[in-house]
C-alpha cells in the first residue's frame, strides 16, 4: 500500500509540473505576441513621425525657398538622395542624377539586394 501511495503522489506532481509547464509556454507565447504588437507599433509609429517631419520640412522648403533651412535641405537632397529617387524631388529644382551615379546606384542596390 505505501508504494501505491507514493506513486500516485508522484503522479500527482507530475502532473502539476506538466500544467505549469504548459502554463509557462502559454505565458512565454503571450509575452512574444505583445513584443512583437509593440515593436510594430513602435516602427508604424516612428513611419508616421518621419512622414509628418518630411511633409513639413518640404512644405517650408516650398513656400520659403531662399531660406537657409531651404537652401540645406536642398544641398541634403542633392548629395544623399540616390538617382533613383531623385525624380521624387524634381518639382524641387533637383535634377535627374548622371549616368554615372546612376549606374553606380544600381551597382550597389544589386549588392544590396542580390538574386
């Protein structure tokens, strides 16, 4: 009788270790679903940010083209933007990249994205 006793105990705990056990992997899954919400969140929101900076920061450069801050973020633009995108700026005075810069660009957007 005292070995039944034992073994049921034993089965017992056992069986509340694999509960708990289950209740952690429940847990850990939940705490991942709500890591990865936020960090999404925390990207779209970063997005809206950078959208709402640029629109006011063309806006101004639109309406006040002689200023200073004009003048920078056209200098910006002028070295940064790659030749592809420099077609999104041409309403600003930016002209399309030359040849050379744009065989370069795609030199290196193949590195970048190969295959």
């Amino acid at each position: 009788m005292p070995n039944d006793v034992s073994r049921t105990a034993r089965v017992s705990k056992l069986g509340r270790i694999q509960r708990l056990k289950e209740q952690q992997a429940q847990l850990a899954a939940k705490i991942k679903d709500l890591s990865a919400r936020e960090a999404a969140q925390a990207r779209k929101d970063d997005t809206r940010r950078k959208i709402i900076v640029g629109a006011l920061a063309l806006e101004h450069m639109e309406k006040n083209p002689d200023s200073d801050f004009a003048r920078r973020l056209f200098a910006l633009l002028d070295e940064y933007a790659r030749p592809m995108e420099r077609r999104l700026f041409e309403h600003l005075g930016l002209g399309p990249a030359t040849d050379a810069e744009g065989a370069e660009d795609k030199r290196a957007l193949k590195r970048e994205f190969p295959g």
